[in-house]
C-alpha cells in the first residue's frame, strides 16, 4: 500500500508549530530576563520588607514568579511529550495540574514531528484544540457521526461504522496479509489504560494509518499469534496492554518500533519481546474454530472472525446435587408441553415480571389505602377490579414468571459492592454488563480494576467480578444508593441472562429489525427499567412509542412528541450534567454516587427512541452521545437500514425473536414485550389507579364499595361443608389432616385456592408452591391428591373443579373466615342491615368476633413466599378498621361510648395504624366525659405516631375536644 505523502498543509503546520515551540519555550524566558529581570529578592525578607508598602513594582514581580512557573510546567511537557513521540514505547507522562498545557504541547509536538519519518500522528490536530480535557485525559470528541467510533464491549472502546464502511475495510484487510517486508516491519505496542480512556484497533489504525476503518488490516496481521502473555488475539476487541501488533508497511507515527535496524531505545526486553513475536508471523491465517470463552453463538454472525467488540459470556459451573436453578422462577423445569394460552413472552422473563408485579401491587395498595382514606368516596370498596380476557392472562404470566428473589439478592449484591468499595476507599468500577448464570452474578468490567471485596471474586479474566448465590443471601440491606441503575435484560443465552448497562454506553446503542420486533424490545426495556427493584430515581424518556406506557411508573417514565423535542431537551440536560460534574470534581456520575451526595445527585437519564433520526438529527444525536457514557445519559435508537451514526453497539431484532449482535459475538433469545401485552399491562395499572370519585363521607359511615367476588350465605342454612380459619392461626374444620409429608404443601394450596374465588391457574398454583421450578406430573399429582381431599357434593360433583379456561376453583361449600367476615360486613351495611339497625348490630359483632389475628399468623418460615405479591395483608387491616368504624357508630348512636371504644380498641389491635379507628376512639372517649382519660389516649397516640408526627387532620381533631393537649403530655407521661 502506498505510504500516505505530507502534503504542504503538514509543512506549514509543523513550520509554526516550531515557531509556537520556540516562542514558548525559548522566547517567554529570554523576555522575562530581558524585561523585568530577577524578580525575587536579594535576600531574606526581614520584618520591615513584608511591612513596606505594595508598590505597582511589586504586582509585576508576583505576576513574573507566575508566569516563571506556567513556563517551567510548560517546558515540562514538552519534554515529555518529545521523548514519549520520539522513543515511540509508552504513553507520555503526565505533569500533575498541567490539563491544557500537556494538550497544547502534544499538539505542537505532533504538528512538528508530522513532517519526520517519525511523525507523531497520535495527537488530534490544531484544529481541534480547546475541548476540554477532562482529568488530563483524552479529549472528547464531538465528531459527526462518521467519525465517532463505536464503543466496543469487553477491554477497549472504538468500534464500526455503518455496514457500507465494514465491507470496505474486508476489502482493505484482504491485503493485509503482504503488506509488510521483511527487515522493514512495524510493530506497536499495546499502551496500557489512561484514565477511563483505553487503547483500541480502531484508534492505532487512526492514529498510524490515517483511517479508523482500516483496524481490520491490523487484526488480519496479528490474528491467532501468540502474545507475551501466553494469550492469542482471537477478537479484534480484544487487546490488553503489553501485548504487540505487527503494523501494515505504510503504517507511521512516533509510538511505533520500527526493526530491527531503525528501532528507536527501548528496553531489552521490549526488544526481545518484538523479536519473538516477529517469528511467530508464519502462523496460519484463519485456521480452525476460534477458542476463548465466546459467546457460543456460532450461527449469529455467519462467519468464524468476529471482528470488533465481543461481549464475553461467563463460565457456566456445574449445577449443585445434580439440580440447576431454573432461570424462570416458577417454570423454569416445567415442561413446555401446555402452557395453557399464557404468555410465554412474560414468563421467560422473569427480572421483568417482578418489577411488574411488584409496582402493580403497589399500585394498588396505594388506591386501597386513598379509599380507605375517603379520598375518593368508596369508589370500588376492599377489592381491585378482577382481570378479565388478556388482562387475566397476563397477570398469571406475571405471577408465575416473576423472580422477586432474584430481584433483591440482585439489588443487595449491587449495593453491597457500592458499600464494600466505599469502606475500601475505591471507585465504582464501570461496568458494561451483568451476566445471571446459574444463580450467580457476572459483572463484566470495562477495563480491569484488581481484586473486588470479599465476598466477591475475580471471575473468568481480570475483568469479571463474580458473586455466588450462597455468598449474595448472606448479604443484608445497606443504606447506599444503587450503583448500576441502568442495567436492564436484553435477552437469554442457555443459562445465562444478559442485563446490559445503557447508561455505560459510550454512545449510541441502536436497534434494527421490522418495526413491530423493535417496538416489542423496546417495551420490554422501558417497562423493566420503570419497574426495576436495583435503582432508585431515574428518568426514562419515550420517543415514538405507539403505546402510552406512562401508567406504569409516572414518575419515572415520560413521552416527548419527537426528536426536535428530544434534542432540544437533551442538550439542555448534557450541558447541565457536564457542569453539575465539573462543580463537584466528579470525572463521572459513578464516583457521585458514593459520599454525602450519593441519594441526591446522578439518577440516571436513559433515552429510548423508537423512531429512526435522520439526517442532523442523527448527527446531533451522535455527538450528545459521545460524551454520554461518563455522564449516566444512555441512548437506546431503533433504525429500519442497521445503519445508524455513532452506533457503539449494534444490535437487531430477528422475525423469530433473535436477538443478534455479531459485532459483539452475541445471538440471545430476545426479551420482548409484545403489543397485546403492552395493552393488557397498561390496563392492569389503569384499573388499578384510584381515579376520581365523588366527596369523602365520614368516617364510619358504612361507605358503599363493590359487592365482593364471593358472598357466603351467613343463615343457618348456609353452613358450609369446609371450613378454613385464615385470620389468625390456620385451622380446618369438616376435613381429616393429610397424612405424611404432603400436608403443608396441600394445606398452603387450599389457603392459595381460598384466597382467589375467582380461580387459580395450575401454572400459577405450580410456581407459588415451587418457586424454583417444578415438572407438570408433579404438579398435576398435587391437583389430584387436593381434589380428592377436598371430597365430593351431595351430587357427586368435586369441591375442586376447573372452569373453561383451566383454572382451578373451589365449590361454594368450601369457605374461610375471610369470606365470612367480607360477606357479613356486606351484608351488614349494604344487604338486610342497611334496613335493619337490630340486623346490623348483630352481623358486625359476629364480623368483629372472627378477627383472632393476623392473615396465617403460624404460617412456617420459608413457605407462602406468594403472600408478598397479594395485597390481603392491606385489604384485612382496613377491613377490620371498617367493621370497627361501624360497630362504634352504630353504638355511639345510642350513646353507648364504652361499647364503641370496646369494639374500636378490638379494631385496633389488627389495624394499630390506621388513623381513623385513633379519630373516633378520640371522639368516643370524649363523649364519655373524662378529660384524664382523654389525655390519656391523646398520649398513646402521640407516642405511637413518633417522630412523623401527629397527622394533621388528627392534630385538628385533638385541638377541638382537648385544646390542652400538647401541655398536658408531659404530665401525663
């Protein structure tokens, strides 16, 4: 190949570069002494010298030791910069504080040196000076979009263009393999890291051979040979320092060693090193199946050298007694056979499902409670609306896929490193990606960071860290903020599950396939990053999104119009951050996480486009990117073409649910939410939203909800053939206890049967009972054995049936204590009590007489792990409240205020916290006539409300019927 020739721009540049030098390092000093002389004192400063006057003479003085000294640092790095350009071996020494002046004497040094034979081409040019130099680091770069590299995941950063610029440099690579003679042959030696920045192919073919594309001619040459270390290059993403690059004849620049005749000095061994791996350049070229611990995707790329950035997949350990943890809580060894129409898509995710579920039962604690409240009136009484159609389907999906295990040993390994690292003094180190093996946790590091704190491990390399799961349950929770909120699944490969961390990125992660794949990936990652349960705050910005998925998390996720939209907002928010950095002396959002600041500062902004930019937009795009990765901005851009300026990482979306990268050696079984589940997700959060509804009534005013799904008749003729006691210890009348071992087990299906009238799906019964999986001959044993527990009706028909759509439900001759106390309480203020005051009475007494305690209060530790995605444990509290409410307003109506504080106080000891059971005990006392006694319980509340407080409607209350209260405290404490 022909060598690149200087052109006259070059000799021109170098002409005033040696100007600027001479001016500088020459010409500053010699006017100096010419001008102002020596301009410390002759001697030592006596008493009178620091108490004389300050003169016009004595500024100038002070402002020449100044400039003496920025002179002296400059002249510094000029020798620094020549003897590392010159000597060609390392990377130039830094002069501490010397940011901007190293940069312009690399630039001066590299102009000056370009027109030599040794020409220093390492260093961006003159045009480019002035960017900030962050931490004395390379600059970053804001190029268009052709000329920003893509970021490449595992050692390095640099990466592709579009596929136009890849097939180029196949063509340029064929050649590659004669390109050097013997006797004249170039080689460059791996630098190690500076900073956060790392030595890649695609810069050394930048910096020495004019075009970034060309980092495949280099690869071609060095392919499959062995390195000092003993390792062989086997992905062009894969360098590490100290390792040496034969170089393409027309190759330049000051870093290179040229032998074995014309080598600038260097070492002994650095030679020697040069000299054995020049024998080794008779290797075969692209023989044989590449080893090293790939991906194991042989299909993904179609071709056996994967040539740029390649996400390494952990080693996988042996599964412990001969039984591996399934990946999917809950069905992860369950035979495929029948999945009884639920979607697969959700089960197999299983990260994604408990962030789902764990949100929608908050959601709905959170409308329970405003109802409760009267904060709109009673608008659905004690139970959320009953899924119907897909909206039931997908929430079965959620309940069998859902991992909430898996959830917080993931959030408490994660801020347990972040605390680990912070007693030890350390730095977060940048992670790229985390790997879920087998129960274990892989986190793959940008660049190594030496040993993590116990207990995690090193992992397959340096830049592995690596957690058991037996070492992760020993972890307790830790007040520290989430580390790495940006990580979000991709998809799974075997056993392993991909979480990749876009706020890491450095640039754009784009996404191609046909639109509705993409729209299915995309709402798979923006659902789990709103759901999550391992970050804290973050903003997740939606552009071009057909379906509104705000309900899911509306303080985290919002949609913007389009890209100018966007744009306009991004750019806001990067300048905004840059600065928020440079103020507190942050190189990146990862070390303000750590310190005083960590809860407050550097929440994560990740961008989801769905709709492809074009033209400047693109562009524009590109470069808020460049600098985005240190900034915790990330960037997640769908394209129709693949072809997408300033892609760190490409990826696509195949028909067949293929997640393919083969840049970066990856082929996944894709994590997606599809359209019609988008929909029925939406609605399961939209039903469970409080909404509007009319004025509050008082409280204990026997508000009018929604008939519960299961009314049991409370005559004497309704006595039932079964009978569960759930509120306080579990006990069954009517059948025999189960003998032998099974009795827990089929005890806690029938308490999960109970709990849900409206049916169970066995898919759903399966993953309650065993989470970590379980084959369909033994769950389908299980149904058997509990249908013939649970006997026959009079008519021969089981008490365990299943309805058209496969789920299990039970006859009504076999309720709890539960349905009892929801069917009496009906009954009372909405049935024959509401016109019946001796009825009514009768019924909430009986209601009241039931509650013996919390729901399962004897449960055993380990099992009815499913309670935490119910939301009884809410919905008993205020039922209780309720009853109690009644039952006092019914006596206060006589004037019976013992009996309305009895039946208060017995709602109480179920419902301590709720504040309108404190209300009317307030107002029922009061109405008893004794103002010590009223203090008295003025007292209890107040203690029992802490340091939160007196809520204020409360504190209203106790200012109308004891004004005294607040001095009256101490005395009766």
């Amino acid at each position: 190949m022909p060598r690149r020739r200087r052109t006259f721009g070059d000799f021109v540049k170098a002409f005033f570069a040696f100007v600027a030098l001479a001016a500088l390092v020459f010409g500053v000093p010699g006017a100096l002494a010419y001008a102002v002389g020596w301009p410390l004192p002759g001697g030592a400063p006596s008493l009178d010298w620091l108490q004389q006057e300050i003169t016009v003479g004595t500024f100038i003085n002070v402002l020449t030791v100044v400039v003496w000294l920025a002179w002296a640092q400059f002249t510094a790095c000029v020798l620094v910069e020549v003897k590392a350009a010159l000597s060609g071996v390392g990377m130039p020494g830094r002069i501490p504080g010397a940011g901007g002046s190293q940069l312009l004497a690399r630039q001066l040094v590299a102009a000056l040196l370009l027109v030599g034979a040794t020409a220093a081409s390492f260093a961006p040019g003159l045009s480019q000076f002035g960017q900030s130099l962050e931490g004395n680091q390379k600059p970053a770069s804001a190029a268009s979009a052709q000329q920003t590299p893509g970021g490449l995941f595992g050692q390095e950063q640099a990466g592709s263009a579009a596929s136009a610029v890849a097939e180029q440099a196949e063509q340029a690579a064929a050649h590659a393999g004669s390109s050097a003679k013997d006797g004249d042959t170039k080689y460059y030696r791996i630098q190690p890291p500076e900073g956060r920045h790392h030595d890649s192919m695609w810069e050394i073919a930048e910096r020495h051979l004019g075009d970034g594309r060309r980092y495949k001619e280099i690869y071609q040459l060095n392919k499959d040979r062995e390195q000092p270390d003993g390792s062989r290059l086997s992905e062009a993403s894969l360098i590490r320092p100290g390792w040496i690059m034969e170089m393409p004849a027309d190759a330049h620049g000051g870093e290179l060693v040229e032998m074995p005749d014309e080598a600038p000095k260097v070492s002994q061994d650095v030679k020697e090193q040069i000299s054995d791996y020049a024998k080794s350049g008779d290797h075969q070229q692209g023989g044989g199946q590449q080893g090293g611990s790939g991906s194991g995707s042989g299909s993904g790329s179609g071709s056996g050298d994967r040539d740029t950035a390649h996400i390494t997949i952990p080693e996988q350990r042996p599964s412990q007694g001969g039984q591996q943890e399934a990946p999917v809580a809950g069905s992860g060894s369950e035979s495929e056979g029948s999945s009884f129409g639920l979607p697969e898509a959700l089960i197999g995710a299983p990260l994604l499902a408990a962030g789902l579920l764990g949100a929608l039962g908050r959601r709905r604690r959170h409308a329970l409670w405003q109802s409760a409240m009267g904060a709109i009136g009673g608008r659905r009484g004690m139970e959320p609306p009953t899924p119907t159609g897909g909206a039931a389907d997908v929430q079965d999906a959620l309940l069998v896929g859902a991992d909430p295990e898996g959830v917080r040993l993931l959030d408490l390994s994660l801020r347990g490193l972040a605390a680990s690292l912070a007693e030890e003094s350390r730095a977060l180190p940048t992670v790229y990606a985390a790997w879920l093996s087998n129960g274990d946790l892989h986190l793959q590091l940008a660049q190594p960071a030496g040993r993590p704190p116990a207990p995690w491990q090193l992992g397959q390399d340096q830049t592995f860290w690596m957690l058991a799961r037996t070492d992760a349950e020993r972890y307790e929770d830790v007040d520290t903020a989430a580390p790495y909120p940006g990580l979000v699944s991709l998809g799974t490969l075997d056993d392993s599950r991909l979480l990749l961390n876009l706020e890491a990125v450095p640039g754009v992660v784009s996404l191609s396939g046909r639109e509705a794949d993409r729209a299915a990936v995309f709402a798979s990652v923006a659902a789990e990053l709103a759901t999550n349960g391992w970050s804290d705050r973050m903003t997740i910005t939606l552009v071009g999104f057909g379906q509104d998925l705000t309900p899911l998390a509306p303080n985290r996720l919002r949609h913007l119009d389009d890209i100018e939209a966007l744009i306009e907002t991004m750019e806001a928010e990067t300048r905004q951050r840059r600065g928020a950095l440079g103020a507190a002396g942050h190189d990146s959002v990862l070390t303000g996480r750590t310190g005083p600041a960590q809860h407050t500062r550097w929440a994560p902004h990740l961008v989801l486009l769905a709709a492809e930019p074009a033209g400047d937009d693109a562009v524009k795009l590109a470069e808020l990117a460049a600098d985005a990765g240190r900034l915790g901005i990330g960037y997640l851009v769908g394209t129709e073409s693949g072809d997408l300026p300033g892609a760190a990482w490409e990826m696509e979306i195949t028909p067949d649910g293929k997640l393919l990268a083969p840049l970066l050696g990856l082929e996944l079984e894709a994590q997606a939410l599809p359209e019609a589940q988008q929909r029925a997700v939406v609605e399961l959060f939209v039903d469970a939203d409080p909404g509007e509804g009319e004025g509050a009534g008082s409280a204990g005013s026997g508000r009018t909800g929604a008939t519960p799904p299961f009314l049991v008749d409370v005559t004497e003729q309704g006595r039932p053939a079964v009978y569960a006691r759930l509120v306080g210890t579990y006990e069954i009348i009517g059948l025999d206890t189960p003998d032998g071992e099974r009795s827990p087990l089929m005890h806690e299906a029938l308490a999960l049967l109970l709990l849900h009238r409206e049916g169970v799906h066995p898919r759903v019964l399966s993953s309650a009972l065993w989470p970590r999986g379980v084959t369909e001959d033994v769950r389908d044993a299980l149904v058997d054995r509990l249908r013939e527990w649970l006997g026959t009706e009079p008519d021969g028909s089981p008490r365990l049936r299943a309805d058209r759509s496969g789920r299990l439900t039970l006859a009504k001759s076999v309720v709890s204590d539960l349905d009892v106390l929801r069917s009496l309480y009906h009954e009372a203020t909405q049935g024959r009590g509401a016109n019946s005051r001796a009825v009514r009475g009768r019924m909430l007494t009986d209601a009241l007489v039931l509650v013996r305690g919390p729901l399962l209060s004897d449960r055993p530790q380990g099992r009815y792990a499913w309670l935490t995605h119910e939301i009884i444990d809410a919905q008993l509290p205020l039922l209780v409240a309720d009853i109690g409410l009644a039952l006092s307003e019914f006596h206060l109506e006589k004037g019976r205020a013992e009996k309305a504080i009895e039946a208060l106080n017995a709602s109480l000891n179920s419902a301590p916290g709720d504040e309108r059971l404190w209300n009317e005990l307030l107002r029922a006392t009061h109405a008893v006539g004794d103002p010590g006694r009223l203090q008295q319980v003025a007292a209890d509340l107040v203690a029992r409300s802490g340091a939160r407080g007196v809520p204020p409607r409360t504190e209203a209350l106790l200012d109308e019927l004891l004004p005294t209260w607040r001095s009256g405290l101490t005395a009766v404490s």
